[in-house]
C-alpha cells in the first residue's frame, strides 16, 4: 500500500495562523497531526506548534501504531504546552485542538484520536464510513437532541470547546480503541473547523468522488471554502491521506499542495 498525501494551512481572513499540521514517515509508519490553536495574542500560534512538533519528536523517537501510542503522543502534547504556560504567564490562557492519525502501509491497519474540534473523517467507497465527534457545547446539544445536526454549523455555541490540550487533563480525549483495517481507496481527511464549517458532509462525498488524487481533492475543497467564506473567516487547515494499491501507476510520492 502507497498513500498520498497533501496538505495545506492557510490563513483566511485572519492575521496570524493558529493552526498547524505536518506530517512524517518511520519505514512502514506514517503520522499526521493537525492542530488549532486557542488562546489568542499569539497564543495559539504558539499552542499548535507546539503539538506538532511534540508530537513529531515523540513519534520519530519511537513510532508505533497503536491506541496506546496515540494517547502517549496526545499527553506529550499536552505536557508540553503546560509546561509552556508554566514559563510564559502571557500564555497561561492558551489552549490546542489536536487530530492524530497513524497508518500502518505493511500490515494494513490504522489508529486515531483528537481532542476538541478538529475533526478526522475515514471515506471508503466515496462514503464516510467513520467521523470524530467534535468536543463542543453545540454537538452536546446535538447528542441531547437540543440541536438538530444540520444546525450545528451555525450555532451560536459552535466554537465553545469543553475540552483541549493544555488543560493537563487526558480524561476527555477520544481515541479509536482499535486497530482499523485500512483498505485500498479508502481516504482520510483531518482538517480544523475553519474548513467543514463550510463544507457540509455530502458535499464532501460528492467531491470526493469526482476527483482521483489527494491534491485534487484537497484543491476542490480549499475552492469551496473560499466561495462560501467571508472575509474575516478562521485559517483552514487540512491533511488528506488517499491509499492507493502499490501497482496503481497513479500513485503520487507524498506532497504538499500549495
């Protein structure tokens, strides 16, 4: 199995970027990471960097495909802003969002998990076969049947997290309990709530299925966020990971599209 990977960070209608994302290989392991950063005055600038270059430095020392090794990465994030906030009092409010996904290309399997609102979405056969649930008052209003699903884009509570790294408290974070078996064509998408805020699900699926590779996609995308933004709109970030059989002569080496 090969994967393909794009990503992108873009700044929006915003100053400064608070998200971040990158991505590595370790022989037959890859890591992907996207962050948002909360906390304002440079602040979650400073809280997303942090989480993708804790969570490199860790992964790269011992890479590991598992559940447990997604928690480890998770809390050495966190950690890690903590003891940030500890140094610098201007940073004490600071906060991330975080999405980690590691695939496993020899034996076919892969893990996630991710605290606050940045999402990861699994598509197989163009269909969204597994999606986070975001940790925010409006998906508690959703769960409680307070909200209807469709109204979650616009809620006025949208943005208000009940949980995020810098806390120093695992106890919310998600992480899929399992290995999931990673078929051919199936692709995933990580991206923070300044790019789903304005793509709703189907039309995800709909893109998905009129385009062949993760940079393709990944441009479709960014072009509807752009239609539908405004000009104060959030950054918008996003990793796609297409996997594609070793004897696809379409198969790309990983890249980043710009």
């Amino acid at each position: 199995m090969y994967l393909e990977i794009a990503k992108l960070s873009k700044t929006g209608g915003r100053k400064v970027n608070e998200d971040a994302c990158d991505y590595w290989f370790s022989s037959n392991l890859s890591c992907c990471v996207l962050s948002d950063g909360l906390g304002g005055h440079f602040g979650g600038e400073v809280a997303s960097q942090l989480v993708v270059s804790s969570i490199r430095e860790s992964f790269t020392q011992q890479p590991q495909c598992n559940a447990k090794a997604i928690e480890l990465l998770l809390n050495t994030a966190d950690d890690a802003i903590v003891r940030e906030q500890q140094k610098n009092s201007a940073l004490r409010n600071m906060r991330a969002t975080a999405v980690i996904l590691i695939i496993d290309t020899e034996n076919h399997v892969a893990t996630w998990g991710h605290i606050g609102d940045s999402r990861l979405y699994c598509f197989r056969n163009g269909r969204i076969s597994s999606q986070t649930r975001d940790h925010s008052i409006s998906q508690n209003m959703v769960d409680a049947g307070y909200l209807k699903p469709m109204e979650l884009r616009s809620s006025p509570a949208r943005n208000q997290l009940y949980a995020a790294l810098g806390n120093g408290d695992s106890s919310e974070m998600d992480i899929f309990p399992r290995d999931f078996p990673v078929m051919c064509g199936d692709v995933f998408l990580m991206c923070s709530d300044g790019l789903w805020e304005y793509i709703e699900e189907h039309e995800m699926e709909s893109m998905l299925n009129s385009t062949s590779s993760a940079s393709a996609w990944l441009s479709v995308l960014e072009k509807q966020v752009l239609i539908k933004g405004h000009p104060t709109q959030d950054n918008y970030s996003a990793i796609v990971v297409w996997c594609k059989d070793s004897d696809d002569d379409k198969t790309l080496m990983p890249g980043e599209w710009n």
